[in-house]
C-alpha cells in the first residue's frame, strides 16, 4: 500500500496536447508542496483531485458535437461523452449519439432531463409546434437555460469522473440567434461552474468562430468525414434528412461552400 507521496509541482489549466502525466491538484492554490494522502483517507476525497489529461464531450448526435468529438480525441488522452434525454421531439438523436460513441470506442452517459417541457414551449420539444421565427428574432426551436443545464450537468457528472475539461459544440457564428451560445455566456458559466463545485473547469469551444463550412474542413483535417453520415441534423427529424428546414440548408450550405459532399442522405 503506497503511503505518503511527495510532489512539488505546476498545475495549470492547459490540456490541449496529449501526453500529459497523472498530476494532482488542490483546488484554489496552483503551485502545491507538500504530502498527498493515499485515496483511501477521507482528507484524500476532501482536499485533493486526480486530474488526467481527460475531457468530457457533450455529445447530442449533431453534426457540431461530433466534430468536438473527433477535436477531442486529438487532443486528450482519456475521452467520455454525455448526451441528454431533454424530450426532444427527435429521437434518433439519441441514437445518432450513441452510434458515434460506439464509432469512436469511448464511453457514453444518457442522462434524462426531462424538464423542458413543462418549464417552455418550444419547437424541440414539442410535436405540435411549427418551426418558425418569434416576433423577438429568436426561432422558436430555442430551450431557455438549454445549455445552461447541460453544462452544469456534464460539469456534475465529469467532477464524479475526475475530469475537470467540457467540450461542447456551441458557435457564435452560426449561433441563429441563440443566446446560450455566445462566447460570453460560456466564460460565465465556466466561471460560475468553477465557484459552485470549487475547482477549476475549463470549457472548449473549439467551433466557436468558425462558420460551417471551416468546421467541415476541420473535420476533413481531422479524417473523420465519415462521421458525419451519423449524424442528425434535419429539424423534420426524417431519415433521409429533407434538405429543406432552416437546419439542412445551414448545414448543406456549409458543405458546398467548403467544396465538400455530404455523406449524409437526403430526401431531396
């Protein structure tokens, strides 16, 4: 049984190359000397964290999600994902996510949230509504507090996991106006993430300034075009997609301006 180890070391919140060694952290005091308890104490589970170079994916089976997924697998060396069961009127984006996760050898976490739907009508979650722009210039496909839940979510589940990294799809680019998208919601909840659970989290946004057709050429410099044949983008929620919903033609039209076939089928 291994007893008292001394480290002298650096924390930091730099896990984008991949290689990196086991360290362990004590939350609010970067540089830290001194004895770590083995993981058996109290005081082990109480004052200090075992941090890897891992990173938590929100995975919801879209085309942006999987991106993060393949971005990821680039840059850690332990990937897990977390998909969330909000009641979304598509179920085969579930599916889509699971099927990626397999695709990709890395463990996937289901978690229903079921709440949505009786806090907000929206086109997402409800099977009657048509998808349409609001008088306020947001489509009403928008959940309020979406992201927001999901990221304190995953956070929750990934400080269980002893990962303290969230990669989530979210661009400002081709954000359709949603607010939960921007930059500055984001670092704001990374920081309100970091103060609730007392540790330092990071969230990567790796697609957050690049328009559709760059993140298509990402996932081409990637070599993970193939992926996207997974996915699930079609608001109709049809399989072949129908290439005609606000969603497809963002989505179509990302391809052809990087000059790129999408593997996915079409109706039309």
């Amino acid at each position: 049984m291994i007893g008292l180890v001394r480290l002298i070391f650096l924390c930091h919140n730099d896990y984008g190359s991949r290689g990196g060694a086991v360290v362990a952290c004590r939350a609010h005091n970067p540089k830290v000397v001194g004895s770590i308890p083995t993981p058996a104490t109290k005081s082990f589970r109480e004052n200090w964290i075992f941090m890897t170079n891992s990173a938590m994916v929100l995975l919801s089976g879209g085309q942006d999600s999987a991106t993060c997924l393949a971005w990821a697998l680039e840059r850690y060396d332990s990937v897990q994902a977390i998909c969330f069961d909000y009641g979304q009127r598509h179920r085969v984006e579930l599916e889509c996510a699971k099927d990626l996760a397999r695709e990709a050898s890395i463990p996937l976490k289901i978690m229903p949230l079921d709440i949505f739907s009786s806090l907000t009508q929206n086109a997402l979650t409800s099977s009657t509504l048509t998808i349409e722009s609001s008088s306020d210039g947001l489509p009403n496909t928008f959940v309020p507090g979406r992201n927001l839940i999901f990221l304190t979510t995953a956070a929750i589940a990934a400080y269980q996991q002893g990962c303290r990294t969230l990669v989530t799809g979210v661009c400002q680019t081709d954000y359709s106006g949603y607010p939960d998208c921007r930059d500055d919601f984001v670092q704001s909840a990374q920081s309100s993430i970091s103060l609730a659970l007392d540790d330092a989290f990071t969230i990567e946004t790796p697609l957050m300034y690049l328009t559709k057709s760059q993140t298509v050429k990402l996932m081409q410099s990637l070599n993970k075009l193939h992926w996207y044949g997974m996915t699930h983008t079609c608001y109709e929620g049809l399989r072949p997609a129908c290439g005609r919903c606000p969603s497809c033609l963002l989505r179509l039209k990302g391809f052809q301006d990087a000059g790129i076939p999408d593997p996915l089928d079409y109706d039309s």
